[in-house]
C-alpha cells in the first residue's frame, strides 16, 4: 500500500494543456488494473487524516474541524487493516516513510495499530534526492528491497507493507538544481511556476510507479500494490482559482469536492476484472482492498462496504448519494439516518473505545 504525499491529478478540476502528460503510465495502464477517484478530507496538508480513513475505516466527517486523527484520538490500540491481515498470515507488517520518523506521531500509533517495524529516512543508505525529499523510486526500490527480504525468510507466507512518501511534498516555490522542470503550462491563462513544479514531480511519480510495476510483473506470488494521495497540493491560491474559472467563495459543494479529489489505482500480477470507480472515499478503501483480495474482514468492514454502495463518499466536506447527487456535510437527505448509525459506530469505535464492541470491530471475528 503506498499513500503518495501530494498525489494528485489537478485535471479534475477542469482540464489543463501541458507540452507533455505528467502521469502517462499511469493513466495507460488497463490490464489487471481498478482504477478511481478517491475522495479525502484534507486539502494541502495533513497528511496523516488520509492514513486514519484508509487503515482504519473511520471518517473525519464525524470528528470536530481541524482534527488531527493521529495525535488526539488514537490513544490505544484501534481496530485497523494491518490487524485484519495479521490475523490473516500476513508477516512484515512493516510501516515505511522516508522521512523523519516522528511526524504526526507515527511511532506510538504504529505500534497500537500493529505494525511490526516503522523504517524512517535513517534506514536510507545515500538515497536519492529530488529537491531535498527522498525520491519516489528511492522509496520503492526500499520496498522491493524489503519484500526480498522477507522472501528469503517467510517463503510461504504473504507480505504486507505500507508507505506513506515524501517526494512531493509542499512547497513548490524553491527551485532546485535536481529536479528538471519536464512539465509545462502551455495555457498562459493557467500559467503558474509551482504548479508546473508540482506536474514535473508527479511525473517522477509515474515514472517510479512504472519502475515498481515492472518488477512485480515478474514477480510469481499473487500481488496487489495500490496506490493513492494523500491530498492535492497547496500550490498558489491563484492558480486554483484560474483553474476553476471563478471565485472560491462562490463553489458549490459539488465544485469544492473537487479539491479533496485525488486518484487511486490497484494493480495485479494476476487476472482482476478491470473497473473504473466514479467515487470512492478514503475511509471505504480497506474494505474495498480485502475484497478484491479475497480476504476476510471485521463486520466493521463489511458494514462499510456495504454502506458504500449506497453512500460512496463521505467525508469532511460532505456525501455524494447513490442518486449521484451531492450534498453538504450536515445537510438533511434521504441518507441522514445511515450517516447517523455510521457516526454512533464510530463513537464506539474511536471516542468509547473502553466499551467497544470489540467482537464488531476487532479482528478476532472475521467474515467473509
């Protein structure tokens, strides 16, 4: 699993003319693969709202504004995917972020979640730099590096590891001697230096992305690597009003949702049925995975693959319905009582953890 900082394709705003594609690879890529548009809670910044949702199932929308998953409610151990696939056979369990391990505090919520090792940028030999970040494909060629690893002890068993990277992390102001400005804003009207800086670092992304593929491909243990942003980025304010056509105060909720869109792609070295996903958000995502992994999951998860199909994207902003429409975080609709029983669910869950129901969320009454 690989959380990429800042990915995002700035496109679903409204289209942007460029010299080049900046995620060529990745939007070619068909066979074997499930691709979407993930809707998250933050924009620009806080990163690790978007590993809360993911790992956990648990939605933002139901916690105060301005809330920091990791630091003011994982307070012990939470129900999450990595328990689920522990209890599956699952070895490595491994957290990766080349990057200062101390962030958003990482190392006691790994720990609670369950992770086995938490590797940080000092676990990095001479790495690769693209402005002063550890590459991408730095990154993945640690995660291959760590899957040979554990091939070597664990031969039958399966590999599970997580990523959250660091290459296109904000600011885009500065310029850098190694990183080459590949992409280009050829509509003058949308012409904007970070944002052309932000487009050539998704196109290392891709590139890496490709790397990592190809070797996968040769790979003969059934694998699934999915990939997805964290947020969009924070490039100038400007820039994002140029690209909408209008004034930011003036959006409608369906407008502003656009912002807290970023892609996700699911890739196999095995036969899948290849989908497009119009929406999804970020906390259905764990449950989506170990379905299309035919995998076992907590109740929890299966209630919220079950909710998805009727609410597929909640979060911060607000809902889309199955009836395609959109609606504001709060509003009065036809789906008011599921969001409610979602939120009591959730207050079990995150805030009651004392008195949760644990055979519900834990991993220790798994289902098909």
């Amino acid at each position: 699993m690989i959380m990429n900082e800042a990915f995002s394709d700035l496109s679903v705003i409204n289209p942007i003319e460029t010299n080049e594609d900046y995620m060529p690879y990745i939007r070619g890529l068909t066979k074997n693969t499930v691709k979407g548009n993930l809707f998250v809670s933050i924009f620009g910044a806080g990163t690790c709202n978007s590993e809360f949702e993911v790992l956990t199932g648990n939605s933002m929308a139901f916690l105060p504004s301005g809330s920091i998953g990791y630091t003011q409610f994982v307070k012990d151990s939470m129900p999450n995917l990595v328990q689920v696939l522990k209890a599956q056979g699952y070895t490595g369990n491994i957290a990766l972020h080349p990057y200062l391990a101390d962030g958003w505090n990482r190392p006691t919520v790994y720990s609670l979640f369950g992770f086995e090792r938490f590797l940080s940028q000092d676990d990095f030999e001479n790495p690769e730099m693209i402005r002063k970040y550890i590459s991408d494909e730095e990154d993945f060629n640690k995660i291959i590096s760590l899957y040979e690893e554990n091939r070597e002890e664990e031969s039958e068993n399966p590999f599970f590891l997580f990523t959250v990277t660091m290459q296109n992390h904000g600011g885009f102001s500065k310029d850098y001697g190694n990183l080459e400005k590949e992409i280009e804003i050829t509509d003058e009207a949308l012409k904007d230096d970070e944002a052309e800086q932000y487009l050539s670092l998704i196109k290392k992304s891709d590139d890496a992305f490709k790397k990592l593929v190809k070797y996968f491909k040769k790979v003969e243990e059934p694998t699934l690597i999915v990939m997805w942003g964290d947020h969009q980025p924070s490039v100038h304010d400007e820039f994002y009003q140029k690209l909408y056509g209008k004034d930011m105060s003036t959006l409608t909720v369906e407008e502003l949702q656009k912002k807290y869109q970023v892609p996700f792609i699911i890739w196999a070295n095995y036969d899948i049925e290849e989908t497009q996903v119009e929406a999804m958000s970020a906390n259905y995502l764990g449950a989506y995975l170990l379905e299309m992994a035919g995998l076992q999951m907590t109740p929890y998860q299966r209630y919220l693959l079950d909710l998805s199909k009727m609410l597929p994207v909640i979060n911060a902003v607000g809902y889309i319905g199955d009836d395609g429409n959109y609606y504001e975080q709060g509003e009065d609709s036809d789906y008011s009582d599921y969001i409610a029983n979602y939120k009591i669910l959730q207050y079990n869950n995150v805030i009651d953890y004392e008195n949760r129901y644990d055979s519900f969320f834990g991993a220790d009454n798994l289902v098909d």
